[in-house]
C-alpha cells in the first residue's frame, strides 16, 4: 500500500482521461470506484456486485476499497457531484 500510494499507481485501479472523466476504475472497465463505493453505502453486498457485475473478481473489489480507504476525499468529491448531476 505504501509502494502504491507513493508511486501513484494503485494495482487493478487505472485514471484514463477520457474515460469517466478520468475518475479511477476498476483496470480494463469503466466501473468508477465510487460507483461501488455508493453501492456498498446502499447496502449491497460483495457477493451481490460481483453477480450484478460479472467482469469483476473479488481482487478488484478488494483493490477498490482499499483506493477508496486511501483516496477518501476524492472518493467523496465524486459522490457528491453525482448527486448533484
């Protein structure tokens, strides 16, 4: 985690400009971490995101809490011009 944090790479999380607004990803969708992180406040469960969304594995559920843990104030600023969309 430190590695990561450092070098500004998050394993299984990418930023591509262009691509939901260059907001993180979960690697080789366009499932923005927070998306899942408002799920997860919503009540769903793991077992439940990873049936609602095939193309990901419980690693990057995983990588995607751990981003948002570590990122929480863009975690929020991107939940709340959601809200406001």
């Amino acid at each position: 985690m430190l590695v990561s944090s450092l070098s500004g790479t998050w394993v299984g999380i990418e930023k591509t400009s262009g691509v939901m607004g260059g907001d993180a990803c979960i690697r080789q969708t366009h499932i923005p971490v927070w998306l899942l992180v408002s799920l997860r406040q919503q009540g769903a469960t793991e077992a439940f995101l990873l049936e609602d969304y095939p193309d990901l594995t419980a690693a990057d559920l995983t990588n995607a809490w751990l981003y948002a843990s570590t990122h929480q104030a863009e975690i929020e600023a991107a939940l709340q011009q959601q809200a406001a969309a």
